[in-house]
C-alpha cells in the first residue's frame, strides 16, 4: 500500500496485516513509541473535523512521529490562490505522511499524483472515509475475534449515509455476513448498494423497524436521521422515535451485541444506553486510533519518491458538482470501470 | 490526587509534595526530558486563553510529553451538536492527561464524572483557576523560601479578582500570614471572603491606599481595576491612580519584596518597574510553567480507568445561571456542603 | 551569531558555517534527529503565513525540538491589551528560540530586546524576511555548488519585491555575480537598490524582456507581477504575458539553469514547466526547511540570558507609518547609519 484513499483498494490480505499491527499495538503499545521517530505528518483539514483530527494527531503521538498542519481553511493562507498541486507538492516536501480531508470529491486521489510521500484519505466530501472503515473493522475484530458470520444490523439513514456503505462494501471482502438494513422507506439503501450486495452474494434484508430484529443481530451500527433528509417533516416526527435506541429495547438483545455508531450522537442512541456494556461506540473511537497508529506505522516510514509527470487536464471529463476536477483543472482525464460502467477515476462518479 | 479541580482539594502535605517536585524540575530539568515520554495531553479551550494555553503546552512538552486539541472552540467542531459527557469520554479514549478551559462554572468537575483519565481545571468561567494558584505559591516559596508568615498585599480589584480569592483560599494552608488588603471601597474583598478569613483565623485589614502599607510588605500582588467594574465613571479616574505600582512608590518597599501579578498587566504596573529587581511578574509566569510540569509528571502517568456510572439528572438543581448543570442538563444532581451551607457540588453556588 | 533579524547583520564567515551545517543535515539528516531534543520553539504568527510557519515548525520538529505558537492572531487572545515586549518577556520565558511573523516592519528588532532567548524574524511586514534568503543562497549553493560567479536573471515585480530585494543585499556577500533585472519599466529595481548594486560594485542591467536574456542565465528567479501593481490596467494587460515563463521560451535556456520562486506561483510559471528539471522551485521550499534546521540547531541552544535593560522611549522618533514604534511607545529611540543616513533602528528608514 502507499496511499490509502478508498477502503475499496486495500485486500484482504493487506487488511489482515494492518488489524494484525493494530492489535500488537493495541497489546504492548510500549513496543511502538519510536516506530514513526523522526517522521513528521501533515494533517490538511479543508474543513474541521475535530473527532477525525485529533485521532490521527493523537495516533501519530502515539508511535513517537510529530504533526503539523491546519484544523481549518480559515486559519490557513495554503487554501487561497493556490492551487491543491502546488499545495501538496510543497507539503509533501516538508512531510513524511500526508492526511487530508476535504469538501472536494476526489480530491484525495488528485493529491497522490503529486505527492512524493503517502497520502491518506480523511474523508473527501460524500466520497470516501476509509480510515472509519478501518475502526469500524478493528472494533468488530477485536470484540468479537473475527467479522466473518456476524449479523450486522445498520440503522438509520442508510440513503445518504457515506459511513454505512463503506462498511458494506468492505464487508464484501468477508464471508457470510447477513445485513440487517432498518430504515424508513425515504431513507432505504440505494439500489445501487442493493445492486452491489447482490453481486457479492451478500444475505440482506430490509426492515423499517428496529426492535423485531434486534434479537438476531451481534452489531448494531447506529446512525443520525436528520430532520432535513424528510421531504415531509410529519413523516420525520412519525419516525424518529422508531430508530431511537433505549435501554428498553436493548433488553432483547443478545448479551454479546456490539453497538456501534461514527459519533457524534445526537439522540439516537439514549444516553441510559452508555452504560451498558454492549455500547461500545466510545471504544470504537479508541479503537480507531489504534487502526490509524497502524497505518501510520507503515505508511510514515515509506520512502519518499518523486512522482510520475502526469498529464496535464482541459478542463473535467466528469459532470460530478463536487468532483475535485470542476475546480482543479489541470488534473488529466483519468477514468476508470466500476462494475463495467466507465467513471470518474477522482470520484466515481459514472460518466454520461 | 486524581483530578486538579478546585486547590481547595488539595491538602498541604499534597502540595509539599507538588512543589518539592516542581523544585526538582527547576534545578535540574535535564532529568525530567522523559518523565511524560509517550504520554499526550489533550488541551481543549473553550474560551481562548492563550498565556494559560501557551503554560500547559510548553509545561507537558519540556517533561517530554505530546499535545493536541484546540486554542478556541471556533476552529473546532468539538462543542458544536456534542454533550461535554460525549467530548470528555472521546477525548479522554484518545488522551493521557485533559487540561479544559471553560467559560461555564463547574465544568471542570463535570469532566472528571465521565473522564477516564485526569482532569486539570485550567479555568472554569469565574469560578476556579487552581493552577494559577500554584503558580503564585511556587513563585513565593522559590524566591522566599517560605510561604509561612509573609506579609501579603493584594492590591486593585479584590470585588471581582477569582485570582485573589483563589489565593486567599490557598493561604489558608498556611500559617502566619498577614494580608494588607487594598482596594477602592467600591472593589472591596467581598463579605463571604471575609468571613473565610475570620473562620481561619487570619490575619487581614483593608485599606484603601497603597503608599502607607506598601513598607510593611514582603509580597504586593496587584491586579487590574477594569474601568467598567465602577458604577461611577468619575470614581473610575479619581481612583486608578491610588492603584498603579510606579518606581517611586516602590522606592519605600523592602529590599526583598515580590512584586507579582498574574498577566496581562495594562498600566496597573508602571513600565519603568520592569527592570527592578523585585519585578517577578514574569518570572512567575515561567514559574508557572514548572509547576505545570510537576502536575503533569504526576498526573499523566496515572492508568486510565473506566469512569464509575453517574446519575443521570432531570435537569439543573442549581439557580447559577453560568453553572455547567444549565447547560448540560443530563448531569447528576450533586451537592456539598461548604462551611455547613448546602451548595452545588459543580459551581459551589449555595442552593436557594 | 544572537538572533536572526536582517540577514545584511550575518557575515559571509556566519553564512559558510550555516550552510555548512544544513549540508551536513541534507546529507545525513538521522544524525541531527536529537540536536535540539528537549527545546522548545515558539512560533508567533501575528498575520498568517502557511508556508512560512510550516517551514519553520517541521524545522523544528525534524531537529527533534517541539513546538507551540499560534498561526493566526484571530484565534489567540495574546495580541489583544498588551505590549509587543509583555507578550515576548513571558513567551521567552516558556520557549528556547523565538520564531516571530509580524505586520509592522522592525517588530522582530523590537522583539528582541526583550527576549532571554534568540529571536528569528519571519517576517516583519514589507521590511526584511531573511530566512527566505537563506533557503535561496542554499538551494543555489547546494545545486550549482556555489553562488561565486553566476549570472542571475531576477524576473517580475522588481519595484515591490522584499525577497528579491534581500537577494540582491545577499548576493553582495559573493564575488562576480551579474544581475539580469527582467521587469516592466512601471516596476524597475527602486533606484536605492541600483545605487546599492553601484556601490557594491555589482554587475547588473536592466532590460524589459525575459525572451532575450534567458540563453545567459544560470539562475532564473520569477516573481509574480499583481494587476494592482499597475497604474494603468492596459499596461498589465499588455505585459503580463511577457512574464510568464512557458515550457516553450525555457527551450533557449542553459540545461543547468536553475528556475526559482518564493512561492506561492499564481499564473507567472505555466504548469507544464513544473516536470522540467530545471524547475527547483519545490525544492527551493524543501532546500527551506533544512536551512531552517541548520539555524535552529545553532539558536535553539544557546543559553538563555536575561536581557539588558532599555531606555524607555517616549514615542516614535521614526515616520514610517508601518514601523513598529508608530505602536509600541515604549521603544528606545534606537537610530543607526545606512551608507552614511541615519536610520531608524527598527525599520531602516531614513529619518526625517
């Protein structure tokens, strides 16, 4: 691995030896305190995101390397009149590990081309979040001693939410997992998930209410409805209710469940629920910095390497808004096949 | 100790043990390089306070320590649609050692339920500052050898000064000492303070003018007298003058005398003191920062542990409206008793 | 050498064992990764400067030093009520080298008076900026093998331009160096610079195109040229491309020709130069931070010394409207000799 922009690029087998790292760590964290000595990360926020910053940051403190960067756009001249090549060119000259989020889908890859060290992925718009990936993974992992066989019950918003299909399709690379999908009607999987399931010969089932299933499931994944995702508001207030996990309705459950949730929780999960011990959403958390300390471990520690000339754009191929190449315009006309569809290579996104 | 929330909580020989090894640091910081080595303080401001921040930041990393979090809670999503519970039980996952700076009273002590490491109140609105404390105490013991029988004015605004009456507190650890209490009438120390001195048998008289005491002083505190705290403006310009420290006053001081304030000065103190040798206000400040280091030393090797379940309250039992408890309404409804009135456990309000 | 503030005060003797210093760090760089082990640096952005401050903290960090600092004056309370020497007697009290960015031109000079420990300029409004001279002089040394000699084209904004007016300063510490001036008549060199270059006995002449002098460059220094820089916007319009270097007009160029630019680049370098060997400018900020390492490996520990008392000024005695005693009353009124004109110490202009 030398970038890690798309959970979607790693195999399993390159998985298995990060949770493996991830739990050494985790087991005798002394062993790892000069693992990234003398190794400086970068950390590019285009727009905060103090839980994903501080993870990494605390991470790389963790095995012994520094960080600098920028928390927010705002506080930082790089953003203006500049463009994101000539930004990560010139990081990437004073850092050994790059860690970027930003608004622009795509805009991770766009910053591997010209970056001479490791660029990682820390969320790029609506696109991809692969280091939630991981802690979602090592959580379960850990907890349960393997993700092969579980069932997996994701509630919530599941129309937009970025962190559940990424786990779905990362739980592609398991065997036997069976989906639980409980969500409104207005917020159900899109097809195109189905359609991927499908494919992956994944066992799913839809429901629109939590408590009959809960029985059967060893994760629950817990995610924010937000109000502004209903065209009816009514129907919201119908609902909200129904996706809202309390202690009464964890009584049913089964006593090794893992409840599990991104953060931050507004009031989805009741806050009577933090004591129990099946809610492990905190140690999720923690368990995230373990996986991004792994990832580091080996990503800070790659030699530098100049990059590859790579063409030079007329504009974007892609019709995607927010795709990095509507405001990067020099980038080339990269694209690629998902699923024999012909996309952009930066977002995805299916070209006319 | 587990947690630094109030100074009132630690006992003299705890803070003979504190400042021996503040002490320690200071004749030989060479051998401290190590003492916080792989250990991360998390530092999160909630109001900028950039000379406490700049304190803690440099303190944990001269004793070899790491540090992330935020300087204002603008760059940061943290205190945005989150509970202080779910910020602290995150941040304390990814920290060793949580320095909080707070705007709301009591916030401090609400960190310390749900942390599973411990707490440093750096600042909780106008209630406690306690490290500012051992700032003061470590500079009067390091530079007089003693605390023990001194001579104390405390000088401008002792209405309002959560600085002096934090340090009138602390001195109630000690024996001997004698306060010269200076202020305008309308700035007096308040009558709760006054009744503290009595309790503790101490000796205090109040005048209202600096030049006729300052002879008798071993330390002269001074602190600012803010224009806006007169209810008369004209009371304002007839007194600021009574109040400000110029050489020529100083000239009838003892030799040995300490001139302390906690920073930023305006014009409290005249420019032309700076170079007299009695000036320490900023070696204070660098004193400060050692027994930051020796809190740090302590407190950051401490294991984590799993907070104990608290409570979970039905909203505020307390009428302050600046207490944590008004704002966070999920905290339990603790009490305690202070000189035999019953008072929030948060904020140290008396109860109705 | 004390503190770094012009590089005009850093002899050529000073410069040799500077640069020397970082080309021991370049060529081995896991030999210096405890050189400053255990010191602190302060970095005081009082106007944003990512590169810059980047620059300087990852200098820090691959040293093995440490860093706290603000970059942004907005988010940090330090600026507010207090004076330029207040904030620097405390920060240097906490740091062991002090890194300083500031509008007002002389702040670093101001700064330090005060200081107990040495004080970097970063910057101090259009004044002087030496640190960006010095990653200049070491991306040449270190890529030509010495500056003795070279034919430099300085191509842009020569009326404005503070880095290529340190350059040229700079350059007079080396033998035969001829300066190839490329600029529009609106933004010739200042005449004080020719007269400087006379006096120096430097070679230069001045010409209005780039097209014709390219083929006898060794060294070609691009800045931008700003559209408001213009009195009459025609004359942008009809000059601007003449300064923009394109893949096409560099084919006439020596094959070592080094390409250089303070960054950030806007549109004066077209971006298929950027995969053109001769194209250092990335180096150029990389070549940056070593020499900032070499700097802060010698600055960073030096002893601290508490500074000498200062007369206490009683308001400017200079006019510069942008010096910093238009602000800080209470400076000295410090004067000294520029080629036979009494100066203001702080901003070098000509008084009266």
């Amino acid at each position: 691995m030398r970038h890690l922009i798309d959970f979607g690029d790693v195999s399993r087998e390159e998985w298995e030896v990060l949770y493996q790292r991830a739990s050494d760590i985790m087991d005798a964290p002394e062993r790892f305190l000069d693992a990234c000595r003398g190794k400086v990360m970068a950390s590019l926020f285009y727009e905060p995101s103090t839980r994903t910053n501080f993870s990494f940051q605390t991470a790389m403190l963790r095995v012994g390397g520094t960080v600098f960067g920028f928390a927010d756009p705002k506080s930082s001249s790089v953003s203006k009149g500049e463009t994101l090549k000539d930004t990560i060119t010139m990081v990437s000259g004073y850092a050994d590990v790059v860690v970027m989020r930003n608004p622009r889908e795509g805009a991770a890859k766009a910053a591997s081309l010209y970056s001479a060290v490791p660029v990682i992925n820390a969320g790029d718009g609506g696109h991809m979040h692969p280091t939630q990936t991981t802690a979602d993974l090592t959580t379960i992992t850990r907890l349960r001693g393997k993700v092969d066989g579980l069932s997996v019950g994701l509630c919530g918003d599941l129309k937009n939410g970025r962190t559940v299909h990424s786990l779905i399709k990362a739980m592609a690379k398991f065997q036997g997992i069976k989906f639980f999908l409980i969500a409104p009607r207005e917020l159900a999987v899109p097809e195109y998930m189905r359609a991927f399931m499908r494919e992956n010969n994944m066992w799913f089932t839809e429901v629109t209410g939590l408590e009959s299933v809960i029985p059967q499931l060893d994760v629950l994944y817990m995610t924010r409805i937000q109000r502004e995702r209903f065209v009816d508001p009514l129907e919201y207030e119908r609902n909200k209710g129904v996706y809202v996990l309390t202690r009464r309705k964890l009584a049913r459950a089964k006593q090794d469940l893992l409840v599990m949730h991104p953060l931050p929780r507004v009031d989805e999960i009741s806050i009577d629920v933090d004591d129990d011990p099946r809610a492990v959403y905190f140690e999720q958390a923690r368990y995230g910095m373990f996986a991004r300390m792994a990832l580091l471990t080996d990503l800070a520690n790659q030699p530098r390497r100049k990059p590859e000339p790579v063409e030079i754009g007329r504009g974007p191929v892609c019709s995607n808004p927010n795709c990095v190449t509507q405001t990067e315009l020099y980038l080339p006309p990269l694209t690629k096949q998902n699923g024999g569809v012909e996309c952009c290579a930066f977002c995805d996104a299916p070209l006319r």
